[in-house]
C-alpha cells in the first residue's frame, strides 16, 4: 500500500531564524503590523510504501533523523495525509 506522508521540519523555538525574521521584515514593511513572528521550514511529502499506516510513519520518522531534519537544529513532525 502507498501511503502520502508529510514531514514538516521547523527551526527549534529557541533558535534565531534568520530566514523567519527576513519575512517578517518585509511583512512589516508591506504595512502588515499584526504579525508579531514568522519561523519558517520545510514542508516535505514522501510517497512511502508499507504495509501499514504505522510502518509508514516509521520508515518518515528514520528518513527525517537520518537525512531530512538536523537534530540540533530543528524538530520535525510527521502525518499521513492519505
């Protein structure tokens, strides 16, 4: 079975995002005043064949330890959309 599998990687909170205060920049400057933070990542979808939504989930969850996420760096959090 296929299953669609999306791995969302952020910055951890504590960390400076530099690419977050860019756009929050440059929302301000475009008159945008009530958006107090931006943090922005990775939003990734893997197309994962197993034999369970669960097996699935696993196979997201070492594919973004071994390679999609920087541990040290950011959290990341998995869901099967379909």
């Amino acid at each position: 079975m296929i299953f669609s599998v999306q791995v969302q990687v952020m910055p951890l909170k504590d960390l400076l995002d530099p690419q977050g205060k860019a756009v929050m920049g440059s929302l301000q400057n475009l008159g945008l005043p009530s958006i107090k933070d931006v943090r922005v990542g990775k939003n990734i979808q893997l197309q994962i064949e197993a034999n369970s939504k669960e097996e699935a989930i696993d196979i997201a969850n070492e594919a973004a330890k071994k390679l999609l996420a920087n541990s040290v760096m950011e959290n990341f959090y998995i869901e099967v959309i379909s």
